[in-house]
C-alpha cells in the first residue's frame, strides 16, 4: 500500500464561518488552530499547509472562565529602556479583541515560516458581519 503525501497544487481549502459568541478563549483557538493547520482532513501532510481558512465573528463577544478576567496580561516591549508593557485583559478587550483570539491562536500554531502563513488564513472581525461572502463560507459549530 502506498502512503499519500499532498501536494499544494492539489490542495484545496475551504472558507469557513465561526461565531465566537460566548464561546471560551482557549477551547475556540484549540478547536480552530487544527482547522489552520489541516488536521481534520485525511489528507493531512506535515509539510503542506493543507488547512482551511477560518472567519471568526463577534471577537469582542469572546470569555474566559475562572478569575482569568483579572490576572492575564499582554506584554510587549517598545525597544526603549524601561519599555516593557503590560495590558490586562480588560484592556486589551476594549482596544483589540481581534488581537487576543490571533494571539490565542498563533501560540498553538507551529513555530515557523508555514506557521505564519496558516495564521494569515485566519480572519477575525468584531461583530457579526465580514467581507468574505464573495468566498461562499461554510458556517459551523465549535
């Protein structure tokens, strides 16, 4: 029996629509970063990006459980002495709830070059509408 190896000329990806409405941070970014990478398929092949893209809707709708509203931070540094950074969750929920799902999900993605192109995939938006239709997207349920 011959083993199968996809090809990216014969890859073809789907669009696919997910509601993050009252849906829990990491159980969403869990179920979505195997979709990026291609993992529900049976032709999953470590390297070819065989996975679908993904638009996530309501990113602002997004929750956590447990006291995770107070204690998670964000950092980042500014490249100034004395610029390292902190947001908490509050506050990175009022500037850019879109960045907190990309970043939940990124940091289950593969560390690499394939990596980065699986998460441009990905496409989050506040609210329920998108620029998307033109693809036809699939909507399902995590």
């Amino acid at each position: 029996m011959k083993s199968f190896l996809a090809r990216k000329e014969n890859v073809q990806p789907k669009w696919l629509v997910v509601d993050a409405e009252g849906a829990i941070l990491g159980r969403l970014a869990a179920k979505i970063a195997p979709i990026l990478m291609g993992k529900h398929k049976p032709t999953y092949t470590p390297h070819v990006d065989t996975g679908d893209f993904i638009v996530v809707l309501n990113a602002e709708k997004i929750r956590l459980t447990g006291k995770k509203e107070e204690a998670k931070l964000y950092d980042y540094y500014t490249f100034y002495p004395g610029g390292h950074k902190y947001l908490t969750f509050e506050e990175m929920m009022a500037k850019n709830p879109e960045k907190i799902i990309e970043l939940a999900v990124k940091r289950m993605l593969p560390k690499s070059a394939m990596g980065d192109r699986m998460l441009k995939k990905m496409k989050v938006y506040r609210g329920g509408e998108h620029k998307h239709t033109a693809q036809m997207p699939e909507k399902i349920e995590l």
